[in-house]
C-alpha cells in the first residue's frame, strides 16, 4: 500500500484519519467509516504543508467577493513566507493577466469564454489550466448563480431533461465549439426542435401552442447555458427574447427599458406559453412563476433547485468559480502555486467560502478530483 506523509483528512460524518508514512492510525469518532471500503461522503482533507515556501504570488482578476484576498489572509498564517499581489480587474479581465505572464493565478467568477482560449492557445500553444475552487451561489445575484427553468404557474409541466431543454432553447446545428475546437458529435437535426408544448406531452388547448423562449443575451450565464445544454452552440430558437441583468452596466435605463432580466421574468409571469432562463435570486418578489426540475439525462432522477441540491452539485445547471493559471499538464506545478491551492482545495480554504456566505464551498469528492489533476 502506497503510504501519504503527514495528510490529515476529515469527514463531515464524524470520522478523523490521521496517515503518517510508517503508520496508520485510525480514530473512529461515531463508528460510521473505516480506512477501507468506506462508507459515507469522501472526506475532506485538511491542508498540511508539503513545503515551507516563499516569495510573491500574483493575482490577476476577480477577488469573488473578498474570497480571494480571505484565502490569502488564512494561508499567510501557515505560510508567513508569501506575500501577494493583487489587481482584481474582474472576471472578463481573468485571463489576459496570464496572457502577458505578469501574473501566476487568474481567479474567475465564470468559466474561459471561446476567445480566452484561442488567444492563450495562440500565445502558448496550451490551453490555461483550470482548477475549479468552489460551487457558484444558490440564490444570490451577481454571484455565478445556479441557473434555473421558470413558466408560467398555470403551464402543467413540472420537469424536463436537459436534452429536451436543447430541443426547446436550441436549432439544428452540424456542430458546436467546446472551448476552440469544433464537436461534430454536438450536431443535430431539426427533427429534434421542440416548438409546441405537445410535443412535451401537454393535450387540449396545450397541444398546438408554440412555445415562446426567454432567456439572456452574451454574457457568461448565456455562455454556460450554451456549453451545457446546447453543447457548445450558438444557434437558439428563433423566437429567442434576449434580456440583460438588471441593475447593471449592460442595462441603460435611458435605452434599454423592458430589457432587464426583471422584465423577463415579469414577461414570463404573464405569458402563459412562456418558458425562460434565469436566478432564483431575480425572481424573488414576482409572482406567477414556477420552477421546473431537470433531469441530466432520460431515466436520471429529476432535481429541483434547491440550495442542497446546488451545494452537492447534484442539479444540473449548477456552476462554479475558477482560479486559471499558465500550466503545462505533467510538467512542474512552482511549489508556491500548488501549496497555494492545495489550501485552497482544503477544509481550511473550502471554509472561508461556508463564512462568506454567498458562493458555496466544493463537496469533498470534487475537492479530491481538483487536487489529483495537479497532482498528475
């Protein structure tokens, strides 16, 4: 058996385990995991220096909310020897920052956008490495929101699959780009357009109704509908209505009225043969609407947004925030970037996400997955 030296993990079921290279203890705390065969969640694993390290590491994008600078305030106390630069320029400025090799790490509130790939692919003839950090918020806008399915209270349906989402949001398509690279798996025919609520299975005055789609104009909530249920497409359903977030840059009161991502759902509340896309935290306060669970494939169990289902990542338009950096896959990982983020994917630093309070902290499978691709 390959032995870890001085990781501790632990378990939010009440189990510590405590691996040192020449012995293995195990405390079972409640009697409800052993060391093989266990039973239960994965358990989180606490951050242990594998290196004292030093010097400055450089961050160039989004701070998420005073989480970014939270991390390096807690990493500090357990590796004094690192200082920090910070120009928190914003999400969309992310990646440039590891464009020019001025900086080391590009946290990002959303997922590398087409053209983010293609100009680092072209600078460096690599993708930039991405390393998931934390579960996007339940409810909170502003915050990498889960995305969710809202009609009209009166539609009977309750539930749909994401394929079933692509007929209805979607067109035919001879393919679709999954980061710069174009998927001719993704194609599909026209036959597979879902345009009346019949073909959803509704009867009587249901059956002939077109179906009327809302949804978001570009900007990353429409990218992340687009990678994961139209596979990477831009190509909608031609009666696409397109909205911006309300109270934000892209909304001018003066020019831009009805437009905002209130109006849409305000629309929805009132178009009863509407079907849009959006945040629980929109909707808040605008009656008439009604969420639909989504099942990620036929015969998968249907799941309602709920903050439970977001945090366990279970609901499938769940999302999640990022740190990007400038990384060959099998070379070496500079030790003060890996110890940085193995805090990060940590119980220490998935706990700074628990007090602020808005983005979610990662399950620990997902932990463990993030830590072994550094790893490789």
């Amino acid at each position: 058996m390959q032995m870890l030296s001085n990781t501790k993990v632990t378990s939010n079921r009440g189990c510590s385990v405590v691996l040192h290279s020449s012995l293995v203890i195990v405390f079972l705390v409640l009697g409800s995991c052993t060391l093989f065969g266990q039973t239960g969640p994965a358990p989180m694993p606490e951050y242990v220096p594998a290196h004292k390290v030093t010097g400055v590491i450089r961050n160039y994008g989004s701070a998420l909310a005073g989480v970014v600078k939270n991390w390096e305030e807690e990493f500090a106390t357990v590796q004094p020897g690192i200082t920090f630069k910070d120009n928190f320029a914003g999400s969309d400025a992310a990646i440039s920052g590891l464009d020019t090799k001025e900086f080391d790490l590009a946290p990002n509130g959303r997922e590398a956008q087409f053209i983010e790939y293609l100009s680092f692919f072209e600078a460096y003839g690599v993708e930039p490495f991405e390393v998931v950090v934390g579960t996007g918020a339940y409810d909170v806008p502003g915050r990498t929101w889960a995305e969710v399915i809202f009609v009209n209270k009166d539609n009977p349906l309750n539930q749909l699959t994401m394929k079933q989402l692509d007929g209805i949001f979607g067109e035919a398509r001879t393919g679709a780009v999954e980061h710069y690279v174009m998927k001719p798996d993704a194609a599909r025919s026209a036959d597979e357009n879902i345009r009346t609520w019949g073909q959803l299975g509704l009867r009587g005055e249901w059956a002939n109704r077109p179906i009327q789609t809302y949804g978001y104009a570009p900007t990353g909530m429409s990218y992340f509908f687009q990678q994961k249920v139209l596979h990477g497409s831009d190509k909608w359903n031609p009666n696409y209505k397109e909205y911006a977030e309300s109270d934000t840059k892209m909304v001018n009161p003066q020019m831009s009225a009805g437009l905002g991502s209130h109006d849409m759902l305000l629309d929805i509340s009132k178009d009863k043969y509407g079907i849009g896309w959006g945040g629980i935290g929109q909707a808040k306060g605008i009656p008439n609407l009604k969420i639909l669970a989504l099942a990620d494939h036929e015969g998968a169990p249907y799941i309602n947004p709920s903050l439970e289902s977001v945090q366990d990542r279970t609901y499938p338009l769940t999302r999640s925030i990022f740190i990007y950096l400038n990384h060959v896959r099998g070379s070496a990982l500079d030790p003060k970037l890996k110890e940085f983020l193995f805090f990060v994917l940590s119980e220490q630093g998935q706990e700074v996400l628990r007090k602020q309070g808005e983005y979610l902290p990662l399950p620990a499978e997902v932990v463990l997955q993030q830590r072994a691709r550094l790893d490789q």
